[in-house]
C-alpha cells in the first residue's frame, strides 16, 4: 500500500491564531455591507464592516456621504475600502478591550497623507477628553500611537515609514507598560513625540469604549484616514512571538506583501 498523502495545512487566520482571545476582526473581504445589506459592487458605497470575531463589534456609517467606496483588486488581487480624508469614517460602540493586547491594519497609502489620518481609534463614551487616537498614520507617513488621557498626551512614532502605492502590515503591540511599532514584519525604532513610551492600551479607562476605523471620534471627528484598508483586528493580552509571526505570514501571503 504507498503512503498516505499529507494533508495540507489549514491556513491560520486571526480567527485561529487568536481563538478567544481575539476581541475584534474586520477582514473586509467577505465582511462588507451597502446600505441594502448585500456585498458591495466595486466603487459602491460601504455602509457596515462586519466583525468576523463573533463578538459584533460592526463599524458602521448609515448616511451615505460619510461611507467609504469598496474597490477590487487592490492588493494581490483582494479588495479594499477606499476613504476620502474628508468625511469618510465608521463607528462601532461598547468595546471590550484588555489592558494589553495586538492591532494590526493592512493599509495601502496612494498619495503623501499632508497630515495626520487615524487607521483606528477609541474614544469615551461622550466624546470628551479621554481621548484615544490610535493607530495613526502621520505626515511623513510614519505610524503613529497617540495616547491622549485628559490634557496628556503620550505619542510615540515608528522611525520606519510606509512607501506609496504598496500594501504595508501594520502592527502595534503593548505589553501594558510599552508599546512596539512592527512595519511589514520588522520590529521598529521608536521616537517619543511626546509624554512617555506608556503602552497604555483602551482597557486602561473604561470610559473609552467607543472604536472607530477611519477618523478620531470626540465631541467633533477628526484626523480622516486616506486611502485604502484592507483587514484590520485587535487581540486582547500581549501575543506570543509565534502568534505575531503566524499572524504576519498571513497577511503577508494574503495581500502580496514581502517580510
């Protein structure tokens, strides 16, 4: 009898890697929503970014001028959301994030950002002072952690960059007492901007439990995110080294990127 074939292996997405651990996974492929609540044709408006981690954390904008357009083929043949950096943003309401933990964005820039654009953010309940503006893309196109409680901020940037016109897998990771910037699976240089390397993470306060994808949202929305997202998710406590390599694997064979 000759021997038995080897069985491939199941590819590991977030949803495995992180298991329950996993607090939120918008993939975009597969988990978009217009207003009809049908999969979008290219171009079309997007109204809900489902979350695929069973924990209905959806983003969602119901009026049509403040949606994002789906676009096909963006990168390695998978699609994006395509945002204006003008008015274009989602929100979701009552997360439930750990003190520590993992977000990442897979993000396409096509022009020069001229300012700052939030990939994703937390705020509190009423949009006042404690304020989280998250993963930031930043002028010079560097990531961006702002930590902003009350009037002090701590904001710390990667010395790495993002190129045009290419995908990029952003990670940021705190242990709870420092955060780490990963770009394409390369730990980074970091530079304190302002305040402390902290690592302070949502869970920290629990008046911040708004999340929003896009755009800061506080008494008013700013820092409008420009151009493409396509997969996004955040996993409760500090991940292993084999959780952050298995997760960039992923994203690397998924979206044609080289780590």
């Amino acid at each position: 009898m000759g021997a038995l074939p080897l069985l491939a292996k199941k590819r590991k997405d977030p949803l495995f890697i992180f298991g329950p651990g996993l607090a939120a996974y918008w993939p975009i492929k597969g988990a978009v929503l217009d207003a009809t609540s049908a999969p979008p044709d290219d171009a079309e408006n997007v109204e809900t970014v489902q979350d695929k981690s069973g924990n209905g954390f959806d983003m969602v904008h119901a009026t049509e001028a403040n949606q994002a357009d789906y676009q096909v083929g963006t990168a390695n043949g998978q699609p994006s959301i395509h945002f204006d950096r003008v008015d274009d943003y989602y929100l979701g309401s009552q997360f439930t994030i750990a003190t520590s933990g993992i977000a990442w964005a897979v993000v396409q820039l096509d022009a020069d950002m001229a300012g700052t654009g939030n990939i994703m953010a937390c705020s509190d309940t009423a949009g006042g002072n404690d304020y989280w503006q998250w993963m930031v893309v930043a002028t010079t196109e560097v990531l961006r952690v702002n930590s902003t409680i009350g009037a002090s901020p701590d904001i710390v940037d990667s010395v790495g960059t993002l190129s045009l016109g290419v995908p990029h897998i952003c990670i940021l990771i705190s242990n709870g007492t420092a955060w780490r910037w990963r770009i394409d699976g390369v730990e980074q240089s970091l530079s304190v901007i302002a305040g402390s390397n902290s690592g302070q993470w949502p869970g920290d306060n629990a008046a911040i439990d708004n999340g929003s994808i896009g755009a800061g949202v506080r008494s008013t929305v700013v820092s409008f995110f420009q151009d493409h997202i396509l997969n996004a998710g955040i996993a409760d406590g500090e991940p292993t080294v084999l959780q952050v390599a298995e997760l960039e694997t992923f994203l690397a064979n998924l979206f044609g990127v080289s780590i």
